[in-house]
C-alpha cells in the first residue's frame, strides 16, 4: 500500500504511534482511505481499533504520527477535520429525554448548519431512516435499532466526507442489519461519502467493504480487498482469513471505569424498560 | 435519497467557522438543560420536597423557641436559607450531570463537534444555573405559605439576580467535580464531605453569630454563607457581613470555579 498524501486519499495516517505509559496500544501504523471508498478497520478486542477510531476523531491525541484527513490535519486543525466526518458510536449518543427532530436539532446548531438547511435536511434525513413519524417522539422510548438509524441520520446531517460507524450494527437483528448497510450503500453511491467501519462481523466486512485493513496488537496485519486477503491465507472466507492472521486466542480486555459505566448503562437501561 | 443541498449552504463539508458558533453552542447546551428540566415533573417536584421539609419540620419545631431566645420570627430567618438550600442542591447536581452524560454516552456527541468546549461548558453552566435559580424562585413562592414576607418588594428582583449568580457558582462547582469523577461511584463522598457541610455550615439554619472560634472561620470559607447573607439582607434586612462583600466574594469564587470548571472539563476523555 501507498502511503503518499494523494487528493484521491480522504484519510492518510502516517506512522501513528499511541502509548499509555508503558503500554503501546497502537504502534507505527501507516494506511490510507481513499475518497468514496467503503473501508472496513477489523481486528480482535483491545487490538488498538477504539483508540486509532479515537485518535482519527480528535477525542485523543497521539504520541507520535500524522493523521491527514479532508486535507486537514486532526491536530493542528481539529475543528475543520470535525466538521468533515459524522460519527456513529459503539455506544448510544442521544439525549433520552430530547425527540428524535430536537436531538437532530441540537446537532445541526453544534455544527452551525444554516437554520433554512436543517429545514430542508431533517425532514429528509429522517424519512430517509423511516422516523419522520416519529420526529416527536422521546429517544428514551425509541428501540436499540431506532436510536442506531436516529444516529446515522444525524452523523449525516451536517454534510460529512466521511462517516465512521463503529461496531453499528451490534446487537442489531439482521432484518435491520441489512435495512441499515443498504442505507449507507446508497448514501455512498449517491453522495460519494467515504464509510468507515468496525465489526466483528466478517461476513459483513466480506460483503461490504471494498478495502479491509487488519489490526491486532497496535499493528496493522494485512490489507486489501476480502479477495486478497483471503488468498494470502489460502482460506475460503475473510472469517478463516481474519483468524488465520490473529489467531484463535480469545483476547481478554481489563474493564476501565469507562467499560463499568458503560456496563451499568445498559443495565439501567435495560431496567427502564 | 436526501438530495444534496450542499449548494445552498457554503460551509458544506469543512466548512469556515462562523463567528456565531460558540454563541449558537451556548445558546443549545442552554436550551438543552431547560427542556430536560421541564420534561422531568418527578424531578422538579422532588427537588421541592427537602426544602419544605425543612421549612416545615424546622420552621414549625423551632420557630417557638426562636422566638423565646429573642431572634424574632424563625420563618423570616429560615426563608432565605431554605431558597439557598434549594439552588445549592439543584445547581450541584446539574453540574454532576455530566456524569451521566458520559455514562450515557451523550458527551461524546459534543466532544466530537467543532465547538470549543468552553461554550459547551459554559452553555451547559448557564442552563443549569437557570434551572437552579427557578427552583430557588418557586422555593421563595413556596415560603410565602407560611407567612415569609420580604421587607422592601422592589428589592426582590435583585435577590433573583443574586440566586443566580449563586447558582451559577455551585453549577460551576458540580461541573468542577464531576470533570474529575469517572463514574458515579463518589456520589455519597460528594453528598456527605462536600454538598452537606457547605449547606449546613452556611448560616442557611441558625445564625451564625455566637459560634465557637474554630467553626466561625470555617462558615467564612463556605460561599454559600455570603449567598444566605446577601438573600437575607436584600429580602428580610438581616444583614450580617454586608452587601458588598458578598457580591465581591460570590462574583470572585464563580470566576475562579468557573476557570477552573472549564479547564478540568477540557482535560475530560471519553
């Protein structure tokens, strides 16, 4: 892979290093992403996929390396490298106690979109995720699969080059697995926007990516298409490939403070309803 | 399919910061905790129940003795120690709020946005300190019950504007500590060494002249006790430290909490 800075690249990392005290979460890794490109970022538990997700998305800095994306770089210039990508988080990011339309709202202003645009765009996004219906409705009363299409339309909103979706379609049934995948596909085609993605699904990465980078122990394995990887391993399927390259042991990763919260959110959550 | 209509708008993509941003951000966060506020009925009418409490069990339990020890009427002293109660306890907790922003997940959605996260700290600050002042102005309704009545009407609307300044310092303050907590699991420490003693050390229940030494020094460090004092000069002309003094000292502890809550809230990783 070519690591050159080209205008066809939306994202160029280069030698990008992240340590927490003595541990090196992510080691030296150089990749690209190029413009209008479905790009699936795999690897096992506490691999360093979170942490290079965060540092791509300006909520950690790194210790060493550049990270280009839109033209902009994510240290010198975060806000412009803010404005170019949406997010949707592992975990949920809605305000329970704002509707649908008021949390797509309070995005619009964050990202100082023009009032006479959100008018047009969120009732266009919403429909498009099938919850204009429901554009009144508190989030706290919205299911696990209706919060995740309430969070891509609102990554979408402000116009982004690039959306990254981490693990977005865990816990999601395959029914609205698929409903979302043919979403984004379209979006992809149509507006050209680059996605990138986290899953532990490999057969989704199989289907969906049209490149795939692998990382396991801060750094990256292997890269290329499903077919390529699937023949440097010899193996029938990207699952096989993926193993093949990281092994089979189950990796154990300490629970934060972050990961506990996280734990007992769910279980309120869970305890609401 | 959305239809693009980047074309409309210049700042399509990465767009040129707009002078307006930190003043729309402000105005959001803002919006945000009012609506929030309004929608949780449990939580207003729950924020109610200790001040009256309090007002009720003190004022009607003491208020005999009180008088008996020639301080006058218990509830003209009380009122504007329970309205201090009510915004301390409404404004800390806004603040803490953010714990659970995180927990749920909400305070990455404005990490990741191109605002500085001093609008978003301030703007989340102010709605809080809002939030908290309505609250003290209900508790102030509340204690008219009873037979409260402030001594000079006109001066009423300044005492709002000291509640909120006085909000704004302990909004300030939980967004302080909940910038350094990870998860909720120093509530109670909060509660008990931080929350209690600023509330009872201020001077909110019982007069705070005729206390030994080592305890009077320690109510002077409480800024709560300046606000009791500025609610208690404006509306029942009971001063003790002056009006002066306790806008110098609540305006300089708010400034100071106010920096401080800014900076341990852009060291906050999610």
């Amino acid at each position: 892979m070519t690591h050159d800075a080209t205008a066809e690249n939306i994202i160029s990392v280069t030698g990008l290093v992240k340590k927490f005290g003595d541990f090196t979460a992510v080691d030296d890794i150089s990749f690209s992403v190029k413009k209008g490109e479905i790009f699936a970022f795999l690897g096992p538990n506490g691999a360093g996929k979170s942490t290079t997700i965060k540092m791509l998305t300006t909520l950690l800095a790194p210790t060493a390396g550049t990270i280009t994306m839109n033209g902009h770089s994510t240290t010198a210039e975060p806000d412009a490298v803010r404005r170019s990508f949406g997010i949707v988080f592992q975990d949920p990011s809605l305000d329970d106690e704002l509707t649908a339309y008021e949390n797509m709202e309070f995005h619009g202003y964050l990202y100082d979109v023009p009032a006479d645009v959100m008018k047009e765009r969120i009732p266009e996004l919403l429909r498009f995720v099938e919850l204009w219906d429901r554009r009144g409705s508190l989030v706290k009363e919205f299911s696990g699969g209706m919060r995740r299409r309430l969070e891509i339309a609102r990554g979408l909103l402000h116009h982004p080059k690039v959306i990254f979706l981490d693990e977005p379609t865990l816990g999601l049934d395959p029914q609205t697995r698929n409903h979302m995948w043919s979403y984004l596909q379209n979006l992809n085609k149509t507006e050209g926007i680059t996605v990138f993605f986290t899953t532990h699904y490999m057969e989704e990465a199989e289907r969906i990516a049209e490149r795939i980078a692998i990382i396991d122990h801060g750094k990256i394995i292997a890269s290329g298409t499903s077919d390529d990887l699937k023949k440097q391993t010899n193996k029938p399927s990207l699952e096989d490939a993926f193993l093949e390259l990281t092994g089979k042991v189950i990796r154990e990763e300490e629970s934060n403070a972050q990961d506990r919260m996280r734990q007992m959110g769910r279980m309120w959550r869970g305890g609401k309803k | 399919m959305p239809k693009t209509v980047c074309a409309k708008w210049a700042g399509c993509g990465a767009a040129a910061k707009n002078k307006n941003t930190d003043m729309k951000t402000v105005y959001i966060m803002w919006l945000r905790q009012i609506k929030r506020y309004l929608r949780s009925r449990s939580r207003i009418v729950g924020a109610l129940g200790q001040p009256i409490l309090f007002l009720v069990a003190l004022g009607y339990g003491l208020g005999a003795t009180f008088q008996k020890a020639g301080e006058g009427n218990y509830f003209t002293f009380l009122g504007p120690g329970i309205i201090g109660m009510s915004i301390i306890f409404t404004a800390i907790f806004s603040g803490i709020e953010i714990i659970w922003d995180r927990q749920f997940g909400f305070l990455k959605e404005t990490l990741v946005a191109p605002v500085s996260r001093f609008s978003i700290m301030m703007g989340r600050t102010l709605g809080g300190a809002t939030v908290a002042t309505i609250q003290g102005i209900i508790v102030f309704l509340i204690v008219l019950i009873p037979g409260f009545r402030p001594f000079n009407w006109a001066l009423v609307p300044v005492a709002i504007l000291f509640m909120l300044l006085v909000a704004l310092l302990f909004t300030a303050l939980g967004t302080m500590i909940a910038s350094l907590l990870e998860d909720m699991q120093g509530f109670q420490l909060i509660m008990n060494f931080i929350v209690m003693p600023l509330f009872f050390l201020s001077g909110a229940l019982f007069p705070l002249e005729g206390l030994p030494a080592a305890l009077s020094a320690i109510t002077k460090f409480d800024p709560l006790t300046y606000g009791i004092d500025a609610f208690r000069t404006l509306l029942v002309n009971l001063p003790v430290i002056g009006i002066g003094p306790d806008l110098a000292v609540l305006a300089t502890v708010t400034a100071v909490f106010l920096i401080l809550g800014s900076y341990f809230f852009s060291k906050i990783q999610v």
